[in-house]
C-alpha cells in the first residue's frame, strides 16, 4: 500500500511540474521535481527527467552568463546526487555530470566567454577571491547556489589556499545538500518503523545507519543546525534500536516460557491444586507431591536466568515462589503425618508393654512388645514434641527390662542389650514414606 502511495505521489509530482514547466515557470517547476527526488532519491526516471527540465530551463535564459550560470548549479545538483543513488546507477549519474560538464563548456566556447575571462557573477568572483563563508548555508537554495559558484571558481586561477579553501567548502557543501535531500526521508523511516515487522525494522535500522554513519563521522562540516539534525537521528536510532532488541528479547523469552508452561502444564496445575491429605498413613502423598515440586523446580532453575529481565522472566520467577510455597507447606505436612504416626505408635506400644509391667515384670514379654511397637519408628526423623515423647517412653520401659550381665545378654530375650540390638535390625520408617 506505501508502494502504490509512494508512485501516486511521484506521478502527481511529475504532472504538477510538467505544467509549471510548459507555462515557463521553471523554478517552480524544479522545485516540485526536487521535493520529488527527496521522497524517492533512488529513482532514476525521475532524476532523469529532473536534467531535462532542469537544461531546458538553463536553454530558455535570457543571456549566456545565466545559463552558463544555471548549467553549473545543475552540474553541482547532480554531484550532491551521487551520494544518494544506488552504487549500480553510479556510473549512469556520473555520465550525466561529464555531460553537463561538457555542454557547460561548449556553451562558454561556442559564446567566446570562458571562466577566466569573462565577467564573473558577483559570488563567484567572491568565491574565486576567497571572500566568502566556509560554512554551508543553511538555507538549501542558498546552499544550491552557494555550490554552483563554487563550482565555476575552482576552475579560476587563484591561490594554492584558496583552492584548498574552495574544494574543502565544495566537499562541505555538496555534503550539506545531500543531508538536506536525505534527511526526510531518514525521518520519515524512522517514524515508521514501529509498524514495521521485527525483520524488516532490523532491515531497515541498518540501511538507515549505513545512510547516517558518513554524516556523523563529518557532522561538524554540515554547520550548527544539520550537525543537530544528524545528533537527534542518531539519537532516534539508538531508541529505535534498544526498542526492537527490547521486543526480540522479549518474544524470544515468551516462546521459551510458554514451551516450559506447556510441558510442565500437568504437574505445575498439580502443584498449585495440592492441599493436606487427611488422615496421617504411610500413603506417599506429601513425598509424591514433593517430588513433583522437585522435577519442575530443576528444569525452572536454569530457565529464570536465561529469560533474562522480560515479563516472562518475572512469570517464571513468581512460579518458583509459589512451588517453595507449596514445597514448605508439604515437608510441614509430611512431617506432622509421620509425628502423628509415631505418637499412634508409641501410644499402642505403651499399651501392650503396660501389660506385662506389674509385680512381677514379664521383662521378654516387655522386650518383644518393645521391639515390635518401637524398633520401626527413627527418632531422628521426628520433630522435637514426638522426638521428645518417645525418649520419655521408651526411657521408662527400657528402665524394667533386665539389667546386661555378660556379652551373651545380647542374645537374651528381655535383656536391655538384646532389645537394643533388635531395634537397630528392624526396618524403621522414614519420613518420606509419608
């Protein structure tokens, strides 16, 4: 659609000219050609088309010093345009300048008036004489006129310094018009691009820097205001260019964000459901769901920093908080189901030993009823309140069995040894059973 809008500019631009032209409203006419070429500096047709108008003017002059005149502002044109074109059309625009070069010179031979002899206009003779400002103008029909007459006076005799002075200003000023032609254009991309697809802004964020990279390197050349305007792009493309590697960096991360929610969307759904199973058996549950925690926070870990600081990043960091969350709120549940386990345990196992306590102790009784009750439970893995319990216990029972007398005690039913030596072969529970 900018394509089609683009040519319907250009072929409005051309109708509108052609007819200021045909009236002999030729500065009119180039001006409208000129705002052309700003919007479409690659178009060779046009460009083209702009010479013919641009010699038929400097024919219709009413003397041979304007044409000779506009001839030279036309020949100076055309060199600020070999800055712009593609490097294919290089040779194409540069047959164009040795052309006008050539009918300038043949006019100022056909009407026996050369450079050095004839009647100079007032700047150029200022020119050849060094008597003017090295800064391009900064107005760009001044700066036109400004390269025109620098043009013919770089052919005039004068000093080494002042022909030094005049190509350096030359160079400058050719330099200044192209900025002025190109600038819009640069702009007008640069407005744009956020519209643009991520590809074809990358695109579009070199070619503009490949445009702008000979304007700064020689920005202080271009006078006070282009400098400013070559600053405040740049400007914009650095923005432009942190905004699109902002935007790259952040889909990236939502693509590998969204492929970890979608693999691990089962357990993590899982995860966040799980609440505190009743009852207090040796079913796995909190285990199982700690294990789910554990598999989905391994492959989280490495991801969070190489989401880096994006949105997804801070998604996926609040995830690992809710499964830490979850995680405590499990061990603490785990660990309550096997302390209220034991505490069954102990008191079951109180119960039976109670039994064979009396006048007389039945202490083997006691022993294996020792054995059985209390050789599976670790009190190592119990919290401090059921930890506490069982030494309290298991203390007062050990108390009643019989006391060790000889090293073959340990095979003693009864004996403290021998309930000792059971307890450590019995297979005990553990936490994580819970």
């Amino acid at each position: 659609m900018e394509d089609l809008s683009q040519k319907s500019l250009i072929a409005q631009c051309r109708h509108k000219a052609s007819a200021l032209i045909e009236a002999r409203r030729f500065a009119d006419g180039l001006a409208v050609l000129e705002h052309a070429l700003c919007r479409a500096p690659d178009d060779l047709n046009l460009l083209e088309y702009y010479v013919d108008a641009a010699r038929k003017a400097a024919e219709s002059a009413s003397t041979e010093d304007e044409i000779l005149e506009r001839l030279a502002a036309l020949e100076a044109f055309m060199r600020g345009r070999i800055a712009l074109v593609p490097f294919e059309a290089l040779d194409r625009v540069l047959a164009w300048v040795a052309e006008i070069g050539r009918a300038r010179e043949q006019k100022s031979v056909a009407s026996n008036v050369s450079p050095e002899a004839s009647a100079l206009p007032p700047e150029v003779a200022a020119v050849a004489e060094g008597r003017f400002d090295r800064a391009p103008p900064s107005d760009t029909r001044d700066l036109r006129a400004r390269i025109a007459a620098l043009e013919s006076a770089r052919v005039l005799p004068s000093s080494a310094a002042i022909v030094e002075d005049i190509e350096t200003a030359l160079e400058s000023a050719q330099m200044a018009l192209a900025w002025d032609e190109i600038a819009p254009t640069l702009s007008n991309e640069l407005a744009r691009l956020s519209s643009r697809p991520p590809v074809v802004r990358a695109y579009l964020l070199q070619s503009i820097e490949n445009s702008l990279r000979p304007f700064a390197s020689k920005s202080d050349r271009l006078g006070p205001e282009r400098s400013e305007g070559v600053c405040v792009l740049l400007q914009s493309l650095r923005e432009a260019s942190e905004a699109l590697a902002t935007e790259t960096r952040e889909a990236e991360a939502r693509a590998r964000w969204k492929g970890f929610r979608e693999k691990y969307a089962a357990p993590i759904d899982t995860i966040e459901k799980w609440a505190e199973p009743w009852g207090h058996y040796p079913d796995g549950a909190c285990q199982k769901i700690l294990e789910q925690i554990r598999q989905v926070a391994a492959a989280l870990q490495p991801l969070i920093p190489a989401l880096g600081d994006t949105a997804a990043a801070r998604d996926a960091n609040d995830l690992a908080q809710r499964l830490q969350q979850q995680a405590s709120r499990a061990v603490t549940a785990q660990q309550n189901r096997f302390d209220q386990f034991a505490l069954d345990c102990m008191r079951a196992g109180y119960d039976a030993c109670a039994s064979y306590i009396g006048i007389i102790d039945k202490e083997k009784d006691l022993g294996d009823a020792m054995i059985t009750h209390f050789g599976p439970l670790d009190p190592r893995q119990l919290g401090p309140e059921a930890q506490r319990a069982f030494s309290e216990i298991f203390e007062v029972l050990f108390q009643r069995l019989d006391k060790v007398s000889a090293g073959s005690d340990a095979e003693k039913r009864g004996t403290k040894l021998y309930v000792l030596k059971r307890i450590m072969e019995t297979k005990r529970r553990t936490v994580s059973e819970f």
